[in-house]
C-alpha cells in the first residue's frame, strides 16, 4: 500500500510538471530569455536545458507508473536523445536508401499507406506480411505520436520515422505485441539503433513480467536481441515502403536477420491471412 501511495505521489507530481511546460497557456510567455520560442515545425515545442529535464524526469516517472501513457513514453524518448539522433542521421546519410528517406520524409499511417492495396500482394512479400501482421495483433500505424521536443526539423523526422517504423521491425522479426516481444525489440532496438529510451525500457520493463517470463526473456530473447541487433543492418535506413514486393526472407538475409524464439501470440496465423485474404477479395470486388 505504501508503494502504491508512493506511485500516485510520484505519478501526481510528473503531471503537474507535464502540464507547466506542455499544456500551460502562459508557457512560452514564462520562459527565460536564453530560450528559443519560437517552433521550428509544426507542433514543435521548444525547451530549455531545465524544462527538457523536468520533462525528461517527469515522464519517466509517468511512464513507469502507467505503461500505457504512449504520450509519455514518446516524451521520454525525445528528451533522452541526446547525441543519438545526430548519429543515427549521419548512419542514414552514409546509405543511399538513408538519404532518399530523409529527402522525401514518407509518413506511415492509414493515409499515406493503403492497406487494401498491400493485401493485393502475393503470400511471402512484405507488403502481404505487414498486412496480415496488423490484422493478427489487431494494430493500426495510427497510434504513433506526433515528435514534439526535438529541435532540429530534420532530428525531428528521424525520430519520427523510427517511432513510425517500429510495426515494420515487429513484422520483420516476426514478433507481436505483448510485453514480452516488445520488450525482446526494445534490446534489439537499442543494440541496432542506440537509442536511449530503448535501453531505459529494456532496462525496468522486466519488472512488469512474472519470475517465469522474465527468465525466458534473459535467457532466450535477450540474447537473440544482442546478436541479432549487434549484427544486422541499421534498420532506420531501410525505406520500407519501397520493398512492399520484395519476398520477406530475402530482406531477412539481406539485413543479417533471423527469427527470435517463438513467441506467445493472442490470434493464429491461419485468422490473420483468412482476414488478409477476405480484404483482397473486397477490394477486387469493389474494382470489378
């Protein structure tokens, strides 16, 4: 009970400081000289060195408190940065792929993607796969929070398209949506991308699993993680959008991934293509 008040302290006093730099009116009015007010894109919310770190604190705590809170989470990530972002554009600008990405900026959502046209693809492509993968974890690409923090535009985008991309690293690696995968894919995430919020998440989000689940995950997905991560290529230079045709085995073997172990998933895959399969019928049949 006494850790529980301490959480509902802890969760209460991270929202008051949410609300004083994010949501408060008076925000930009309040803030010290040597800060920049004005936004660099939109939905761009500057701050400085103090508030990143209230906020970078605030929504740690949160975070940890209520898993849940993607807002929260997205928050962490941006104000943990640091010097991650830098390097994970120059990865990107090192590759042809990196650099097209970061020239035409694509966006990853319901609009910008049809997925009716992805169920068109044959079995085995990754267009087909990603497809059939939002239908057996039951997931859209809309729940992806919009980067707020970050101050460079093009930094911005890079966390972005990771944040936007990270349904594409489930597909590929053949994991769903519970704690435990997505935990396996923050290690990859972090050994591959560096990013410090992957490590943060890696690092407490075992202590939301039982003694059973956290076993399997440091003996059996951590090391899958470590030298699968440590050995592929930089996923955030891969322009996914690009390869809907390409055979999904062939991208594994040309990015140096292989299979985790099997993991614990809520729908069959005998469901998931049947729905896959059931759109592509609707979809000809709407074209007819």
């Amino acid at each position: 009970m006494l850790t529980a008040l301490r959480a509902s302290r802890l969760q209460n006093t991270a929202k008051v400081a949410y609300k004083r730099i994010a949501i408060s009116p008076n925000h930009h009015a309040s803030r010290p000289r040597f800060s920049s007010t004005t936004p660099a894109y939109d939905g761009h919310i500057p701050l400085n060195w103090f508030e990143n770190t209230v906020m970078a604190v605030g929504s740690a705590v949160m975070s940890l408190a209520d898993p849940r809170r993607g807002d929260m989470i997205a928050a962490l990530g941006e104000t943990t940065a640091g010097p991650s972002l830098p390097r994970l554009r120059d990865v990107m600008l090192d590759t042809t792929e990196g650099r097209s990405i970061l020239k035409d900026r694509p966006r990853v959502n319901s609009s910008t993607i049809d997925m009716n046209e992805l169920a068109q693809y044959p079995e085995g492509t990754f267009g087909r796969a990603y497809v059939t993968w939002l239908e057996r974890c039951g997931v859209t690409p809309d729940t992806r929070e919009p980067v707020h923090y970050i101050d460079d535009p093009e930094l911005a985008y890079v966390m972005q398209r990771y944040r936007e991309c990270h349904d594409f690293y489930h597909c590929i690696c053949n994991l769903p949506v519970n704690v435990e995968s997505e935990l396996a894919l923050k290690y990859f995430e972090f050994v591959n991308l560096g990013l410090p919020v992957a490590a943060i998440s890696a690092a407490f989000g075992p202590l939301r699993l039982n003694s059973q689940k956290r076993a399997r995950l440091c003996s059996e997905y951590v090391p899958w993680a470590f030298r699968c991560g440590g050995s592929a290529r930089s996923l955030i230079t891969v322009y996914w959008e690009k390869r809907w045709d390409q055979n999904v085995e062939d991208m594994k073997k040309e990015f140096g991934i292989w299979d985790p172990p099997e993991a614990r998933w809520s729908r069959p895959l005998s469901e998931a293509k049947a729905a896959a399969a059931k759109r592509q019928q609707d979809n000809a049949s709407k074209n007819s």
